[in-house]
C-alpha cells in the first residue's frame, strides 16, 4: 500500500504544477491509460512500437500521444498579445529506427510532434503517419493550413518533398514539406544505424528559435552545437491546448521505429518579450522577494521600516506553511481514499480506468431499467448507460449481482484490460463495487455484435466490412499473443464477444475468461470454460489453454465470416441451407468437405449475392481451415495469419480431407462434464443438450 501511496505524489505535483501553467511529462511514471496508440503502434517493455514488428516487407505507420493535451497559451492570449502568450517548450527522447534484413530497402523515418488533435493518424512512406497527400498538395500551392508542428528524422530522400538525403532532420509546419531541413552527414549520427540515438529539441518562444541536437547514444550530454537551428515564430501554429506525440511509417521495407523514453516540459508564459528561457523553467518555483524598505529618516519611518521587515520575512514563511498544510490535507484525502477501496481494486490493479459510482451509474441506466439492456453475457447484463451533462458521454455498463459466483471473472476481466492498449479492443472507461455489486464500464458500440449482424435480418454487412473484422481481430489476437509484456489468453474468441464500433471496425471485448501467461512459461491446466462450437479438441481433452485454443476459435470466426453460418448449425437438406430442423451441421467439416469436393466457393454466403471479391474469399476460408485444424501444431500463429491477410505471406496449404483426432475416454468424460455444466443455456445461437450416459465406459470420440 505505501507503493500506491508513493505513486500518488507525482499525480499530486503535477496538478499543483499545471495550475502554475507549467506542464511536465515524463514517460516513466505515465500510465497505459495516459496514452493513446493509433494505427499498427503498441507497447512491449516499457517501449513504444510505432510500426509492424516484422521480417516482412510491409506498409506501416502508427501514433502515440498524450490522452491529456497541454497548455501553450495563457488564459490571457489575445490576437495582440499572441506570440507572448505562447509557452516555450523541450523535449528529450531515445529512439532506435532498425532493419532486421540487413541491406534491404529502409524508410520512413520518424517524427515528434505537437498536434491540435488526438486522432492524428496519416499516411504511410514520406508521410510519416502524420501527414497526407491533401497537406502536400495546400503546401505546394502556398495555402496550407499548418496546425501540426513536427520535427522529423528522416531516412529516406522523397524527391517530391525536397529532402536533402536519407539522414536528416526537418521542421514541418502542416506538411510533410519542411520548412527547413539539415543532412546529417557531418554531424555523424546515423539515423537507421539501429542504434539508440537521443534527442533534444528545445524553443525559446521570446527568441523565436527552434533547436535541434542529437547523440548517437542513450544516455549522454546535450551537445553544445545543434544540428539544425531555425528562426520560427511557432505562435500561429499554436492553439491554447494541443496533444504531443511521436509517429512513424514505412513504405514496403521491414525498418521498425521504437520510442525507449521521453521527457516534455513547457516553460511558463513570459510576461515580457525579453523573458528568457531559463527564468521561464524556474520562474514558478521562485519565491516572491520580500518588499524593500523605505529610507529611514526618524522614528515613525523606523518603526515602518521593522513592521516592512518582518512582514517580508513572515510573509514567505506563511505562504510556505500554507503550502505545506495544502500538500498534507490533499495526500491524507487520497491516502484515505485508497485505504477504503479493497485491495483487490486498488490503484495497483487500476492506474487507468475511473471508479464510478454506484449511484452515477444507477441513474445513467433509469435504474438498469430493462429497456437499457443491450446485451447478456456469461457473468452478467450489459446496460446502455447515458451519462448526464454538457457532453451526454454514452457508456456500455456490464452489470453482475451474483458476486459470489463471478468475482474472480470480476477482477480477472479488471486486471487484463486496464493494461491493454489495441485500436481493436473495447476500451474500458471504469469500474464500481458497491451495494455487492461488481459494473465494468465500457465505451458504447453503437452497432452492437458481430454475430447480431451477420445473422440479423437482413445482413448489414457487406464482403469489405466482413474482410475488415476477419484482419482486425487477427490484429488484435497477434496482439494479445505476441506483443504484451504478458501474453494474454483470450479463451472465448466468438462472434457473440465482438463488437462494431461507428465505423463498423471490429473490437474484440469480454475478457472475464481471459488468463495472463509469462511468455517462457508453459500454460497450467484449469478448468475448461468457453463456448461449444467454438473449443478446440486439445482443449477439451487437457483443459490447457493456449495461443493455439484461441487460433482455432478464431478459424471457426472466420469460416462464419464468409459463410454466415453459425458453428453449429441446423441442416434439413443434408449439407446446405440454414435454419430449419434437421440434424446439427459442424461448420468446419461442412466447409471442409466442400474444399475436398473443390466446391470451396460454394460455402460462401448466400446472402452476399455473389458481390464479393472471389480470391479474397478463398484466401478467408483456406485460413479459416488452417486455423480450425484438429491438430494444434498445424495450425498457424496470429502473426503469421495477419501477414497472410496482408498479402505479406502466403497461406499454408491446407489438406483436401479434415485430419482426423482421437479422444480417450477420459476427454469423452470431460466434453461430458462440459455439456452437462452448459445445460440448456443457449450461447451464440444454439442449445446445448445435456447429455445422455454413454453407452460404454471406453467409447471415443472420432472428431
């Protein structure tokens, strides 16, 4: 608990040092929940990846800011006064640009910026992640409108952007166009070496001057001489609140580009145009001098002159204490609200997300009134939650009462995605644990799940969108597998589980099932849990969940996908049509049979009406069967099936017959013991029966 308590006084200091206007940021001590990651950008240990991680040729580009912006401008900046309101700023990072094929192609480079936004998210190649053709264009003509301020240090020469060479550092004001630029030959730091270089960029709003220096090592001095110094006059690019961040991109090369560290302060708001930098850093932490003292020429002004003296001596001494008492009162409060939370919820477990109220949700949801259910899940009801206020923020607000029973799906749900940061993951706003009840707030989906879309009436889905949730997911999974600090096993991968954001892009959420695994740790036996239909054989058989339970989840999702049937499925003409009575139709070896028949096209949905693209639904359901092989060391890894959907590999081949896998009669007991926990609940849209007793003690199971 100290810890915590520690952790609480920088949060402390850097409220009382933003009410000064001054702002420092350090990468060190920000949270996941500090950060927003755009496009292929992630996190692995400590450091942030702006690009794929990959041996293979790709495009890439990705940005990460800060989720709070900073102030540059005082409350009072006026168009007269503009350019003395502005704040000076520096910035320190290390950054490693590295090619994992030595001699291949590079680029692009990698920039640090200051945005008036946080959804910046650019092109790929000489755009750097940041920019597009449309800034190139009102750049070129003279009339761009240049809101983005950017220092980039490029390793590839555009010619269409007048780049010196391919090692250098560039000023852009709103376009991919610099406005000035340095070749870093003579100053022997090369960019792409795959080395850590370190980075200062300091400017000094009173002088107009924008410096750059660089040292090609991680921990190292300020060299004296930069290498590029410009005149600039930031102020028209500088709204009053902007978002600072790092972005990179690539352009069919394998170069990736990784932030180590960084560190960012503004200076105060000088009164004065002769201001200078360094008062600026340390004019707020000053204390007021003391008053001068008349001339003493008789008694009275003697007397004066003691009551000035003491007066500019206590004075100080009681802004200090006052200080003091202020500092002590706020880390009691905090310290006490800490204490009261359970240990299980404590800021150790949720450095991002807010803890709601009970009441605040109650009245966002008319009191979980029945008409705010959007949804059921395994460990509770999902409400839409309308929050009052000038914003009218909606929230999805999964709601458990049986906190007996689901308490540990509860914190386990709670501890793995506070810490996950994936545009395809649902986000989590909050949480609350009040009147014994256990709410997990997650920002709203306003189209709802996949599988309400892919079997509603009619299909609101076309063969795109569809392809977009096929390589989303994948996205998200080589994520949760390959690229967190710990892998994160999913183990309810289903249609049901994801969600569609505004824009139709897949979120994958529902992680109450969910285990975090070391990655040179062997996963532990547990008791089975998931979705029939969904669970691979080796699953049922040893209750192991690994990457590979989760890669044949995700094959079943796919094979939906294309064919817009669920996993099992009614069948009352013996191997096509959907609904209806008849026999129950395993969609693998449905979709199976037909690729041995070399009927494959055939499995498509019908609903699409043939307004598909033919090579891109094959490439769908040979990866779906390479994901669904019954045996786990077949199947592909989620990096491998997103370079596949990329057109970056090319699929294994998969056999014309469905492999064939042998149960003993201790997982014939188990899948037993599974159907008969399931009873006659229904999930993803099909019962499962309870079962029957077997006939015969040592009967296997053929799947």
């Amino acid at each position: 608990m100290a810890a915590a308590h520690l952790r609480l006084l920088p949060l402390l200091l850097l409220t009382l040092t933003a009410a000064a206007k001054n702002v420092t940021l350090d990468s060190a001590i920000l949270s996941f929940a500090d950060l927003t990651l755009l496009g292929d950008s992630f996190l692995r240990n400590g450091s942030v990846w702006l690009t794929r991680d990959t041996d293979v040729p790709s495009s890439s580009a990705g940005t990460v800011l800060c989720t709070q912006p900073v102030a540059f401008r005082g409350p009072d900046a006026t168009a007269s006064n503009a350019t003395a309101a502005v704040a000076s700023f520096a910035a320190r990072f290390s950054f490693v640009i590295a090619n994992p094929n030595a001699g291949a192609a590079g680029g692009d480079g990698i920039a640090f910026f200051i945005s008036p936004d946080r959804t910046t998210l650019g092109a790929t190649g000489g755009y750097l992640g940041l920019f597009n053709s449309s800034n190139s264009a009102a750049a070129k003509n003279g009339s761009a409108s240049a809101t983005i301020v950017a220092v980039e240090f490029d390793t590839m020469a555009n010619p269409e952007f007048a780049d010196p060479s391919d090692n250098h550092v560039g000023l852009d004001l709103g376009s991919p166009v610099s406005v000035t630029a340095a070749d870093l030959a003579a100053s022997g730091v090369d960019l792409k070496s795959g080395n850590v270089t370190t980075a200062w960029i300091d400017y000094r709003s009173a002088d107009r001057r924008l410096e750059v220096f660089l040292s090609s090592y991680a921990v190292a001095a300020k060299p004296k001489r930069p290498v590029l110094s410009v005149a600039v006059d930031l102020s028209p690019y500088i709204k009053e609140a902007m978002y600072v961040g790092f972005s990179a991109s690539t352009e069919g090369s394998t170069q990736q580009h990784t932030i180590k560290g960084w560190t960012f302060q503004t200076f105060g708001f000088p009164p004065t145009a002769n201001s200078t930098f360094e008062s600026n850093a340390t004019s707020n932490s000053s204390e007021p001098a003391a008053p001068a003292p008349p001339p003493a020429s008789n008694a009275p002004n003697s007397h004066k002159r003691r009551v000035g003296i003491a007066l500019g001596i206590l004075g100080p001494v009681a802004l200090a204490l006052a200080f003091i008492f202020f500092a002590w009162v706020s880390i009691k409060k905090l310290i006490e609200l800490t204490s009261r939370t359970d240990a299980a919820f404590s800021t150790e477990l949720v450095k991002g997300p807010r803890k709601f109220s009970y009441r605040e949700l109650s009245a966002a949801t008319r009191g979980f009134h029945m008409s705010r259910v959007v949804g059921k899940g395994a460990f509770g009801t999902v409400y839409k939650a309308a929050m009052p206020g000038a914003a009218a923020t909606t929230y999805a607000v999964k709601r458990s009462t049986q906190a007996h029973q689901s308490r540990s799906e509860f914190v386990a749900e709670l501890s793995v995605i506070a810490c996950l940061r994936h545009k395809n993951l649902v986000q989590l706003e909050g949480w609350c644990e009040e009147k014994g009840e256990l709410l997990l707030v997650y920002e709203y989906m306003p189209n709802g799940s996949l599988d309400k879309a892919l079997y509603g009436e009619p299909c609101t889905l076309s063969w795109p969108q569809r392809y977009t949730v096929a390589a989303g997911i994948a996205s998200v999974l080589s994520y949760l597998h390959q690229e967190c600090e710990q892998r994160v096993i999913h183990r309810d991968i289903k249609t049901s589980n994801i969600l569609l954001d505004v824009n139709l892009s897949p979120r994958l959420g529902d992680f109450g099932l969910a285990r975090l695994m070391d990655h040179n740790k062997s996963p532990v036996s547990t008791l089975t849990a998931g979705t029939m239909g969904y669970l691979a054989p080796e699953y049922l058989q040893s209750g192991k969940a690994t990457e590979q339970t989760d890669v044949f989840s995700y094959g079943v999702v796919l094979l939906e996908v294309c064919c817009g049937r669920r996993p099992i499925d009614k069948d009352e003409r013996g191997g096509g049509g959907r609904g209806g009575g008849g026999k129950n139709v395993n969609l693998v070896d449905w979709v199976w049979r037909l690729h041995g028949e070399d009927r494959l096209i055939e499995a498509a949905d019908a609903r699409l009406a043939g307004e598909f693209d033919k090579a891109e639904m094959l490439l769908l359901l040979l990866v779906g069967l390479s994901c669904a092989n019954p045996n786990c060391e077949e199947r592909p890894a989620m990096r491998r099936v997103v370079q596949i959907l990329n057109r970056e590999a090319e699929p294994a081949p998969v056999p014309p017959k469905k492999p064939l896998l042998v149960f003993s009669s201790s997982a014939s007991a188990k899948l037993q013991e599974i159907a008969f926990s399931c009873g006659d609940d229904v999930r993803g849209g099909y019962s499962v029966a309870k079962p029957a007793s077997p006939k015969s003690e040592g009967a296997d199971i053929e799947r």
